[in-house]
C-alpha cells in the first residue's frame, strides 16, 4: 500500500516536468520550458513498498493553447541503476528526503505493476489518498491468461512510448503508452487490452482518455 504524505517536494512535481517536457520527442510545445499544471491520474502500488508509481496527467500552458501530457512516473530512494538517462530528476521530500524521480517506462516495477494493471491482477489507487481504490480507471485484458514480465525495452517516438515486453519465451506483450492525451474515440468498443482514465480539462470539465493500449504476438 503506498503512503500518501501530506508535505512538500522541493523542487516540486510540476518544476521538474517544466524542464523535462521540452526534451521529449513527443511534446509539442516551442518553448525551452513548459508551465505544467496537474490535471489527474492514478497510482499503483509496488507490492514491496519501495518505489512509489504514479500516472501522473499535466497540461501545459506555456504555449498558444494548452495540451495535456500523460507522464508515468516513479519515486526511488536511490538511483536506479543504468538509468541516468530516464532521471527526470531529484527533489527533496518533506518526510522522505531526497528521493530520485524517474520517467516510469523506464523504470522495471513500473512496467511489472502496469501489466499487472492491464491483466486484472492490480488495481488502480486514488491519486492523492492513501489505501484507495480508484474504480474511474478502466482496463481490458491484452490476454485471458497471467502475464509476467521477463524483460522489456522502451522507445520514444513523436507518436508516445512503445513498450515491447517479454512475456514469454515465444510472446511479447506490446504497450503503447499515449503521451498527449485526447478524448478516447471509442476505444472501449475495439479490441486488445487498455487502460482509459479521466482527467480535468481546461475549462474544468472531465474528459476521459485512452492511457495505455496493449496486445499480444510472437516474439
């Protein structure tokens, strides 16, 4: 069960997306720094309690018109090894202290707990609660049968994150994770696995995205 503490982070969450943002091949911004607000999402839990998971939702003001990105993220107390380049970066936790905040598809528990999401076998949490199901997340089965990860590789493109992830000696499971969010077209009614969720849009009403979308195949 994740602890949710009610302190600071120095820098915060949305300081360090500011910077980050604009390194990404999929933002679409022009500025060398975005203006981050937090709009939504969802934690899962890592069944050690060691690495805190968050499927964080920020829009960005900064250009002509706000867009709204979706930004797994992942809370270490140490670095994670081999990693240096998916650090977004460090912060200072009021209770915690210094805690090493990662881009999540990158990060092993992450991707582990995200499978486990898309196949049933975890559930989503409220974001800023602790101990508390969040049954506004919705997901679908990429396969009727378990899934444990042996292995995985990430990619960025303009279009978001591609997850290519061992499942077997002969499948893959293959998640694409949406970075910009928009509102989801009627997924729901298609096939494959996914995972949809809302978030509060600009004019504060809620909208309803695709997160993630996942499907099966040989290796």
């Amino acid at each position: 069960m994740s602890i949710i503490h009610r302190t600071t982070l120095t820098p915060t969450k949305m300081e360090l997306l500011s910077a980050w943002l604009p390194t990404r091949p999929w933002y679409l911004g022009t500025a060398g720094t975005a203006d981050p607000v937090k709009a939504g999402g969802f934690r899962l839990d890592d069944p050690r309690g060691e690495v805190g998971i968050e499927f964080m939702v920020a829009t960005d003001q900064a250009g002509e018109r706000p867009v709204t990105y979706h930004v797994p993220l992942t809370y270490r107390a140490s670095p994670l090894a081999g990693a240096d380049d998916a650090l977004v970066g460090t912060t200072e936790h009021g209770v915690l202290g210094q805690r090493w905040v990662y881009d999540g598809t990158r990060d092993p528990v992450l991707v582990h707990q995200l499978v486990a999401l898309i196949q049933g076998s975890a559930a989503a949490q409220a974001q800023s609660q602790s101990d508390t199901p969040d049954p506004t997340v919705r997901v679908r089965a990429a396969a009727p049968a378990s899934l444990t990860p042996a292995g995985f590789t990430a990619s960025d493109s303009p279009n978001g994150t591609l997850l290519r992830i061992q499942v077997s000696a002969a499948a893959k499971l293959s998640v694409a994770i949406s970075r910009v969010l928009a509102e989801d077209a009627g997924l729901e009614q298609n096939g494959g696995g996914y995972v949809t969720a809302p978030w509060r849009g600009p004019d504060d009403t809620t909208i309803r995205s695709v997160f993630a979308t996942a499907t099966t195949g040989p290796v």
